[in-house]
C-alpha cells in the first residue's frame, strides 16, 4: 500500500494548488478551513476564510465575539450550524484547555461539530499524526483504487477505507499525504469522468484495469423520500421597512433572522396563527409568490403573502421593524434571501 501512498504523495508535491490554508500547521485555522470546506467549493471557501481569520485569527478571539457577529462572518456560507459549533468549540478549549487546541484524537473528537473525518485531518495536518482523513471524496478514490464493490455509506465500508488509508500513509509525510489524496479526488478522480490519463495511481487502480471507474463507488440510494413542510410567510411592510424574526435557538436557523413565518394548516387562518405565535394582528394582502428551499434533510415550501399590521398590540420580543439598508448586516440566511428577492 505504501507505493500507492507515495506516488499520490510525489504527484502532490507537484501538482497542489496554493491554497490559503496550505500555508501553515496552525491547528486552529486547519479547522477552520475544513470546517468551512464540508458541503462548500475550494473557491468560495477561499475569500471566507480569508475574512473570517482576519476577524477571528485565534480561539480566544472566537470564543469571546458575541455569537451574532459570528454567524454574519459565515453569512452566505449556509450549514449555519457549522458557525455555532464552531463558537461552541471555541469556548470550551478556552474552559478545558486553556485556550490551547488539543492535540489528541479523544480531545479532538469530542469538540461540537467535529467527527472523525475533522479529528483526523487536523491531527495529520497541523500535527503530522498519522491518522487516516476520510470523507466523500476519499471514499471515492479509495473504492476505485481497491475496486470495493461495498456500499459506501455503511460505516463497515468507512472503517475499511480509514484502514486502507492508514496503511498507505509514507513515513513521516501523514500532513502531506491527506491534503494529497483530497487533492486527487477534486482535481483527478473526480465524481463523473474520472481523469484517469493524468492519475499518478493509473497502473495500480483496480477500477482503471477493470474499466469500473464509472460503477465505481457503490452507494446505495436510502430511498426514503425528503418530507415537505407548508409555510405561510409573512412580508409585513409599513413605512418602508419589514418585519424580521430573530429565530429562537432550538429551531431550525435558529438565532439567525427571517420572517414571520407560521405552519399552513387546513382548519385555520394566517391570521389566528401569527396572533398565536406571535401576538400581531395582521390584515392579509396579495400573494407575492411560492419559495421553496431545499435543507439537507427537509423542504421547506413557503407561500409568501404581504400582510400589513391590522392593529397595535403586544407583539413578540423576537420581532424587528428593519430597514433595508440593515438587511446587509444581519444574519440572513438563503431561504429568506430568497423570499426577500420578491419584494
Ligand atoms: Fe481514479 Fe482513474 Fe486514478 Fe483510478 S486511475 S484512482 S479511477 S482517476
């Protein structure tokens, strides 16, 4: 396994692309660039990353900034989990390990938002550890190489991966050799149309000598279907500016903003319900038009109707009159962009 470790290496070493974070061994901003990488392209990540670690350059820097002005750095990046568990993790290494980040698997691993794949690309990258890196993409290089015919998204198929890249790591090189293999699989053996004439693992790759690479890897579809949900959202407007909802903690985009937004039900009204969530007495408008947002695990469906305040009364302490020139600081997350591009 070593020799395919190696040319993957050797390949690399000549063919890597200047990255922002390739220059340094700072645990801290290895996590913050791997962080930001999962479900987002190496070009927009780039410019993020720059500002963030401008703003944020260390954990106590992260961990002391108030929440709110953290979720606007990564404002546009989407996942906003990610930011808030970042900001978590941020304060418990200033608690647990005087703001030192921690160098073992077990104190990684622990941190809010870091799974194995994360532990094991900080440890290998700022440490030089050899732990194996092993998402999406190393799982589809691995497949090919070894011509595993197992279904990718089991965690039996993930242990046997992590193995195999353990066991392919040269001496001495574990940094170099998990930025190489992450490397290989966005620029060479890519999802469709692997490039297999420029792969330095061409004569070692199972997949490439039984002219698999296209079955190649095997992932089976869960076939359970995305549930929907139905919206009524409210674009309330008086005096040229909107309404907006600072979103409670423990729902989804939370303590991000967007509007008053309330369960389509079949025995009920817009009305009685922002009256129930929100104490506002709304007079309901036109339909300005249907938004759909598409989450990992969710649809969200929003009918966007404009509604004008009926009367004055005892409103939410969540609820914001905003101008539009404050939309561009604040939180805002894509699906209510999206609604807000109606108007
Ligand atoms: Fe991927 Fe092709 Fe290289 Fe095999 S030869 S690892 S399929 S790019």
């Amino acid at each position: 396994m070593k020799d395919k470790g190696t040319s993957i290496l050797n390949w690399y070493m000549e063919n890597k692309r200047d990255l922002p974070w390739r220059n340094t061994s700072d645990p801290y901003k290895i996590w913050i660039s791997e962080i930001m990488l999962q479900q987002t392209r190496v070009d927009t990540v780039i410019e993020y990353y720059l500002r963030f670690i401008d703003r944020f350059p260390d954990v106590q820097t992260l961990a002391e900034a108030p929440m709110e002005e953290v979720l606007n750095f990564w404002k546009g990046l989407g996942y906003y989990s990610r930011a808030k568990n970042l900001h978590k993790a941020a304060n418990l290494i200033m608690t647990r390990h005087a703001g030192k980040f921690p160098e073992t698997y077990e104190e990684i691993a622990c941190l809010p938002g870091i799974g194995a794949y994360t532990a094991g690309a900080i440890l290998s990258i700022a440490y030089n550890q050899p732990y194996p890196a092993v998402d999406g993409n190393v799982l589809r290089v691995i497949a090919r190489l070894e011509g595993l015919e197992a279904d990718i998204t089991q965690e039996k198929t993930k242990k046997t991966v992590s193995r195999l890249v353990q066991d392919m790591i040269p001496e001495g090189r574990a940094g170099d050799f998990t930025q190489s293999l992450m490397e290989l699989g966005a620029l060479v053996c890519i999802p469709s149309g692997p490039r297999c004439e420029e792969c330095p693992v061409r004569n070692l790759c199972t997949a490439f000598r039984n002219e698999s690479q296209n079955v190649l890897p095997v992932r089976k579809k869960s076939g359970q279907p995305v549930p929907e949900f139905l919206f009524w959202v409210a674009v309330v407007e008086e005096k040229g500016r909107i309404l907006l909802e600072y979103r409670k903690d423990e729902t989804l985009l939370g303590q991000l903003w967007g509007l008053p937004m309330v369960e389509k039900g079949m025995d009920t009204t817009l009305e009685e319900q922002m009256l129930k969530k929100y104490g506002i007495w709304l007079m309901r408008g036109e339909v300005l038009g249907e938004v759909s947002h598409v989450f990992s695990h969710r649809i969200w469906q929003m009918e966007v109707i404009k509604c004008s305040p009926a009367a004055e009364g005892p409103a939410s302490p969540a609820l914001y009159w905003a101008d539009p020139e404050e939309w561009m600081d604040l939180a805002i997350p894509t699906a209510f962009q999206k609604v807000l591009k109606l108007l």
